[in-house]
C-alpha cells in the first residue's frame, strides 16, 4: 500500500495524561531503555545501552542546538502576545546564516492572540544588560504563521544573541507548563553544536559524556549530523489519510567528513540517535539516488519530498547512491552539504542506510509513530502497550527504546 492512503487512526493509541514526562529524571541515564530485537522485548537503562550495541557499530547523532524561540512582546495597551519563531524566511542561505543577521531579519513565526495584533501595530521588548529594544511588525500572513520583521538597536548583536537574552527555551505544547532555568540544559543534548532547532532531538537527551566514552571504549562509533527540528515535529496529523497531510520541510547539514564514516560502515550496524538523524540519514540516499537518475536537485529548496521513496520507480543500491553524492560534493567543492529535507517514513519504506534506532515514546497520531511503525511493523503496537504496562514515561522527557530492523 502507497503511504498515501494509510489511515492515520490505525496508528493511534490511549496515552493516559499522568504518563506524559513534564520533568526530566535527575540523571539522563537512569531513564528506561526497551530493546526490541526480532520480536522480542528486553529492558534495561541508557546507562548500559553500551552493552546492546555491537562492536563496530556507528551511531550517528544530530547536534542541532536548541534556541531560545519563544518571545514575549507588550502591545501598546500592556497586554502581551507571544511569538515563536519557526523557521528563517527563505531568503536566507539556510539558518545559520539567518541566525547571523545584524540588526533586522525576516522569520516565520506562531503568534499567540494574532486576533489581537491590529494591521499597522509595532510590539516591543526591552532588555537591560545589553540594553537594547526588539521590535516585530507584521511582514505577512500566512495560513497558520506570519512572516515576522523583527528589528533591534544594537547593530552588533546577531539575531542568535538576541534570541539568547530575550527568548525563553521552546518546550513542546504537550508539557503544558512554562520553561524554567533547569531546562536551559535539559532541553539540550550534551552534544548539543549548531543553533537553529526550535525543539531539541529528544532521543539524545539521554546521552551522557560517561556513556558517550562507554560506547567509545566499547568499539562503537559516532557521527554527527544536523536536522533543525522544527515545531511541525509536535503537529498530530489530523487529515484522515495521509494524503491528506503535508510533511513538514526541515533543514540538515552533513560533511564530507560524516558521509565518508557512512560509506565505510555500509556492511556493518549503522544506528540513528533519533528520529531527526534517521531522516537525515536516508535523505542522503535518496539525494544520491536522484543524482544517479539524472534527475534535476533542489539542494537550495527542497531535496527529498514526503513522496519521492515511494514514487521513484528506479532505485539504486546504497553504495552506489552514496558515492554519488560523495563524488557530487567533491566535484562541486562543498565541504558540507546543507539543503532541506520533506521525507515522510511510514509503514510500506525500505531502509537504505540505518539498520537500529534509538528513540522516545511518540504521540498518537503523529508521523513519528509512523516511522516506529515502518521499523517494527505492527509490533509498535505490542511494543507502546509493554511500555505503558510498566511504567515508561512518554514523549520528550520520557523514556525510550532501542529498535532493530
């Protein structure tokens, strides 16, 4: 069956509201593991997952850094309304070099009492140390967003400064609380390197330095890529089908450096931290893929659509597709590539980099329980009852799993 008309209810379940982690444990290595290995359910702690990865294995990790993306503006008449930003207008190169603007940018944001915001209204916020005013007026309206211009007095503070004084850390919506001063850290990976997510890549929050060194010692591997994670990540998907749901774009970044320890692990365990870097993983393939079909690239929009996997009738071997795109990068002297990625991994997807996944407890629902499901098949749903019998906690806070192919 094409993904496209898979019924979204099949893939929905009874999440209890208690089960859902609002805090993170003290320790983010004492949270549950479930390993799931050819049918069969083991249970352990992050703290050992070492022992469940075999030797040679590369785990791959996305570093997206979290910032601070929800602002509080003061309207005129002292009332306030809240902003989060989404995503740089497509103006810019790719986020990075959004983030860098001096003075003024363009972004795409979720306004919170929009109906408030009358046509012509500048909003402010004041900051004392640096002292300097950030203004937003409305650029455009968007279904569902606006494109925010955003301008402050101080010409020699980047739009990520801004952010870091003003902003406060972006917890997802099914936390229902506000952010707090321990979140600043713990709605961070330890690895944490390239500002722009607007949600932090979750599965990795369990990651220790002291585990990190574990896995090293124990012959386990790592890579890092990027995937800003982009608040479409929380979105359930409402339409009745899958046709009927548009796949958020999110932006990644891979070097050189990372494909060529992909081109070398091919033959051996190759395990995503996350669902971010699972999609960014088999973005790769498909970029090669395309490369080697001739196709036309959209590196500048959109590389890989939620359909592409399901509609290419030609598909070359992994190798092939990854020495495509390694010679491509070579050829056009890019040391990383940075491009856009809409791939949607549902039940009917054939793996072409990964062969594990580390991840969470996702919402019902959502297209990253699609994914557990193009994983594990209809296990997931064995898997989600196991862990709600035994006291797992659920989504961004919460514990998570070990899945193999």
């Amino acid at each position: 069956m094409h993904p496209a008309h898979l019924r979204i209810e099949d893939h929905s379940y009874e999440l209890p509201d208690e089960r859902i982690a609002r805090y993170p444990l003290p320790e983010r290595d004492a949270s549950k593991l479930l390993i799931y290995r050819q049918g069969h359910i083991t249970e352990d702690i992050y703290r050992n997952i070492g022992s469940h990865i075999p030797p040679g294995t590369l785990m791959v990790f996305n570093q997206a850094r979290v910032v601070h993306a929800r602002l509080q503006f003061t309207k005129p008449t002292g009332g306030t309304i809240e902003v989060f930003c989404l995503a740089p207008h497509p103006q810019y190169a790719d986020v990075q070099t959004a983030l860098q603007q001096h003075g003024h940018v363009l972004w795409e944001c979720l306004v919170g009492g929009a109906s408030k915001w009358k046509e012509g209204m500048a909003l402010h916020m004041q900051h004392t140390a640096p002292a300097f005013t950030l203004t937003a007026t409305i650029a455009e309206r968007r279904q569902g967003s606006y494109i925010l211009r955003l301008q402050w007095n101080d010409a020699a503070l980047t739009f990520a400064e801004v952010l870091h004084h003003m902003g406060k850390v972006p917890l997802p919506p099914y936390l229902r609380r506000h952010a707090e001063q321990g979140d600043d850290s713990t709605y961070q990976t330890v690895y944490a390197k390239d500002e722009g997510s607007v949600a932090a890549p979750t599965a990795g929050l369990h990651f220790t330095p002291q585990v990190l060194e574990q896995l090293s010692a124990a012959g386990v591997h790592s890579a890092f890529v990027t995937l800003h994670v982009g608040a479409g990540t929380f979105i359930p998907v409402k339409a009745d089908t899958m046709a009927g749901h548009d796949m958020h774009a999110e932006w990644i970044e891979v070097t050189r450096t990372t494909l060529s320890q992909l081109q070398d692990a091919l033959g051996k365990d190759i395990v995503a931290v996350g669902t971010t870097s699972l999609r960014t993983l088999e973005t790769l393939y498909w970029i090669g893929n395309k490369l080697l079909n001739n196709e036309p690239l959209h590196l500048h929009g959109i590389a890989v659509g939620q359909w592409d996997p399901y509609d290419t009738a030609t598909q070359h071997p992994t190798a092939d597709a990854l020495a495509a795109l390694a010679q491509y990068m070579q050829q056009h002297s890019m040391e990383r590539l940075i491009t856009r990625t809409q791939i949607l991994i549902a039940p009917g997807y054939t793996f072409r980099v990964i062969t594990g996944l580390v991840t969470n407890f996702h919402q019902p629902r959502s297209t990253l329980l699609l994914l557990v499901s193009a994983i594990v098949g209809d296990d997931w749903r064995r898997i989600y009852t196991h862990a709600l019998q035994n006291d797992y906690r659920f989504l961004s806070y919460g514990d998570g799993s070990l899945l193999w192919l």
